[in-house]
C-alpha cells in the first residue's frame, strides 16, 4: 500500500484549480424523511450544474447542517459556481419549507489542494466526516457521500476515473488501495471548520428531538415502541446530527441496535 503511493508527488499533479469546499447551512434539522429527500435535491443540483459551470466533482459528503465539496474549478471561478448552486438551493429550500431569508451562513470556506497526496488526504476526510461525527460506524454505510461511487465503480455526480488513475491503472486494484486509504485510522483536518458547525448537539437538545420525534414526555419510550418505528426514529436523529454513543447513553439502547438502525 505505502508502494502504491509513493509516485504521489506534486509534480504529478496536473490540476492545480482543485478546492476543497465547506458551505454551511444555517436554520433547524428537520425531519429525516424531509432530509432525505433536501439531500437527493442537492446532488440533483450539483449535478445540474456541473454541465453549466464545467467543474468537475471528486468527492463530496453532505450531512444535516453542511456540506463538503472537493472540486475542480471550470470555465466558471468556484465563487461563481457555488452562488449559482446556493441561490439555486436557498430558492428551492425557502419554497418548500416556507420561510424566507438567508440560509447559508457568511461565505463557503475553501482552500486549494496542491498536489494529489494532500488530494487523497482531503476526500479521505469528507468520507470519513459522518464517521467522525459518529452518525455511521463506517464510510460504506452513510448513503450521501461519493464513497459509494468508487467503491462501486458508478461514477454518477462524481469522477471518479481521476483519483482511482492515481492510485493504480488497474481499476479492480485501485478501488482495493481506495478502500484501505479511505478507511486508515487518522487524525486529518482539512479546512478551518467553525467549532460552532463541529459541536454536537447536547444531551438535553437530544432528549428534546427525542420526545418530540416519539410524541413522548419519556426518552425511554423507544425501548417500548415498534422496531420499524425505532429504527427510524434512531435514523433520524444521527441524521439530525445525533452521535451513536449520545444515544447509546440517553437512551439506553445497545450500541450495535443503534449503529444498524
């Protein structure tokens, strides 16, 4: 594996307008079901908007509050591009959640990826971001990251050809470096991430969805209710931002019920 990288120099790098992007979104979590569908939504635009502003997409990850972007710039500037793809978004989000005002909290941050080792150290990052906020115990089971598309070899929303080129010309060989380098244990942080947008929520915060998701005064209630009904209920709160220990030791629930949930 060590082998397979060392060619990576920045001298190979052949696309310095490469930026690694952290747009966040301001306002309430809201409910899964409405989540799941806001999130299919934004790669929809994303991928709209790849044809029209010509960048090329080499990871991403979208969670509750944020997304993470890895792009290569096209005939638009990134500025450009992401204002066409938030104005986009923020129109579509205020009309069907009937509200009004700014959704995105001041200006994306952004930092340019100068040569392919610290290319792979940053999507390794945005793939492993819903680990580290404990939503999911691995990258493979968390739905909106490009993670999938390599591992799978479907390039959808995501180029994928660009980074599995680098580790290995054998494609088969190259997703099997991706998925050990992908899931290496690491101490990565890329971007200077508000410590506001990186806390989690608190336990009386949890509590709070909790009741409110289960129509409850008692957290202890999904111990009674139905097992679809708990598990979705459980899917909606790490989606909400939730991490899987908070829950474990909120509710009392095990571990493994919770992480495959």
């Amino acid at each position: 594996f060590v082998a397979a990288l060392a060619h990576l120099t920045e001298a190979s790098f052949p696309f310095p307008k490469i930026w690694s992007l952290y747009p966040a979104i301001l306002g309430q979590a809201i409910p899964s079901a409405f989540g799941r569908f806001r999130l299919a939504v934004t790669i929809e635009i994303l991928d709209y908007y790849k044809s029209i502003c010509e960048y090329e997409v080499y990871g991403y990850c979208l969670m509750n509050n944020h997304i993470h972007l890895l792009i290569k710039e096209g005939k638009e500037t990134i500025s450009e591009a992401v204002k066409r793809i938030g104005v986009n978004y923020a129109y579509w989000y205020n009309s069907k959640y009937a509200r009004c005002g700014h959704l995105f909290q001041d200006r994306f941050k952004s930092e340019t990826v100068e040569d392919d080792r610290y290319l792979l150290t940053v999507l390794r990052y945005i793939h492993q971001n819903p680990v580290k906020a404990g939503i999911v115990a691995e990258a493979a089971k968390y739905r909106w990251s490009s993670y999938s598309e390599y591992v799978n070899q479907q390039g959808i929303l995501t180029n994928i050809n660009f980074i599995l080129g680098i580790l290995n010309p054998d494609t088969n060989k190259a997703v099997k470096i991706f998925k050990e380098f992908m899931t290496t244990d690491n101490e990565d942080n890329c971007l200077d991430v508000d410590d506001k947008m990186k806390k989690q929520l608190s336990d009386e915060d949890t509590s709070k969805l909790i009741k409110k998701l289960t129509k409850s005064d008692n957290v202890l209630i999904l111990h009674q209710i139905d097992k679809n009904e708990r598990n979705r209920t459980l899917r909606n709160l790490k989606e909400m931002g939730c991490t899987v220990r908070q829950l474990e030791r909120i509710t009392g629930l095990g571990r493994r019920i919770i992480e495959k949930a």
